[in-house]
C-alpha cells in the first residue's frame, strides 16, 4: 500500500463529494431550511420576542456560505472512513474494477449509515423540535448509527471468514442484520419532540435530504473508485534499481 497516495485519494475524494453535497444542498435543501427558519421568526415575534432583521440577514449569508465548507469537512471524515473500509474490503467486493466495487460499496455504507437509521430516526428542518432537548437526540441518532454500522461491519467480516461450502450465508448474514436492527427499532427511545412545523414541509425536508445525501454517497463512490483505478494505491511502490 502506498500511504501518501491512499491518503491523498480518500481525502481529495471525500472533499469533492462533500464540496458538491454543501453546493446541491444550497439549491435542493436551502429553500426549506428558510421556510422552517420564516416560521420561527413569525413564532419569536408573534411572541414578543426582539427581532434584528438586518443581524437575521447577516447571519443566514453566514450561514449559508458555511454551509459548503461544512459539507466539505463532512466528506473528509467520511472519505477517511470510506476509503480504510475499501481498502480492507476490495478484494472481497464484487465488480470487474474499482470504480464499481466503490460504488458497491459506498450503497452499502449509505443503507448502514444513512437510510436505515433514517428510519428511525427521521431528518427534520432546522428550528424543528425543542432545543433542549437537541444534545439528547444527537446522542441518540448518532447512537443508532453506531449500532448500524458496527454490526454491518461485524457481519461483513463474518461474511468473509465462512466458509463456501455454507451456501445459506448470503441470506443467513442480512437476516441476522434485519434482526439486529429491528431489536434496535424497537428498544432504543422514540424522538421526544412533537413535530409543529407543517407537514408538507417537514416530509419535503426529508425528501430533499435524502436526495441529496444519496448523491453524495454515489459520487464518492464513483470519485474514490475512479481515483483508486488511476492511481492503484494498493499496489506496493516499486524499487528502482539505481
């Protein structure tokens, strides 16, 4: 394995993937974060509470800007990740090149990491829920996905130390997932927020970010993997005779 240009690869990935995440974000997502943030703002002074709009303005652009930066160190981290498991895992993949085995991969990696504990525990617009509560329910998606992904992992590297000859494995280790996961459905606590904001918009939210999360984990799939065809990493660096 060649460390810099492994490095070099999973970091430059993740980066774009998650420099076009905060961009698309921008156009897909952007317009409901707003709608969220306006009906607060009718709430705060429906309230009584001091409004600023020109520092409320500052603020979003701010924000927004922030935004891509955000999905930039988001795609770091998850490249790091994505490309020590790839690493591991490639030659136990499927695919007839990198690219595919990536993209292969990365669907995986996003059904452990995002969809499934999407499930329970859904995305909701910002402003959405109280914010008292929001450490306790970081804590707990973060804790669903922990358990998403380290069991994934552990019976993926079950997967690869069967034997052949147990023919039923291939159904035997995604059934064993499905019941480790419902368990988890079922023990871990429900959000303790009500949903106040509308319907139409909190369901358009989710809809949204999961497009937009869905495209990323392709992209970094597609981007990792193409790199990783290019450059070979895995390959061991070749001693020139002087």
């Amino acid at each position: 394995m060649r460390t810099l240009t492994f490095i070099a690869v999973t970091l430059f990935s993740g980066a774009i993937a998650g420099a076009i995440l905060g961009i698309i974000n921008q156009i897909i997502v952007e317009p409901f974060i707003q709608q969220a943030i306006d009906i607060e703002n009718q709430n705060a002074i429906a309230a009584g509470e001091l409004f600023n709009p020109s520092e409320y303005a500052a603020y979003r652009i701010w924000q927004r800007g922030g935004e891509i930066a955000a999905g930039t160190v988001l795609g770091l981290s998850i490249g790091a990740l994505f490309g020590i498991v790839f690493a591991y895992a490639r030659s136990s993949l499927p695919g007839s090149n990198n690219k595919k085995k990536a993209l292969i991969l990365a669907g995986i990696m996003w059904l452990a990491l995002f969809l499934v504990p999407a499930f329970k525990y859904p995305a909701n617009p910002p402003a959405v829920g109280d914010p008292e509560t929001i450490y306790y329910r970081q804590n707990l998606y973060l804790a669903f996905v922990a358990v998403s992904g380290f069991s994934a992992l552990s019976l993926a590297f079950l997967y690869t130390k069967i034997g052949s000859a147990v023919q039923a494995k291939r159904a035997i280790l995604p059934a064993a997932y499905v019941a480790i996961m419902a368990a988890a459905f079922v023990v871990m606590p429900a959000n303790p927020d009500q949903i106040s904001a509308p319907t139409d918009l909190v369901v358009n939210f989710r809809i949204a970010s999961a497009f937009t999360m869905s495209v990323f984990w392709g992209l970094l799939g597609m981007v990792l993997g193409s790199f990783w065809d290019k450059l070979k990493p895995h390959e061991a660096a070749e001693i020139k005779a002087r």
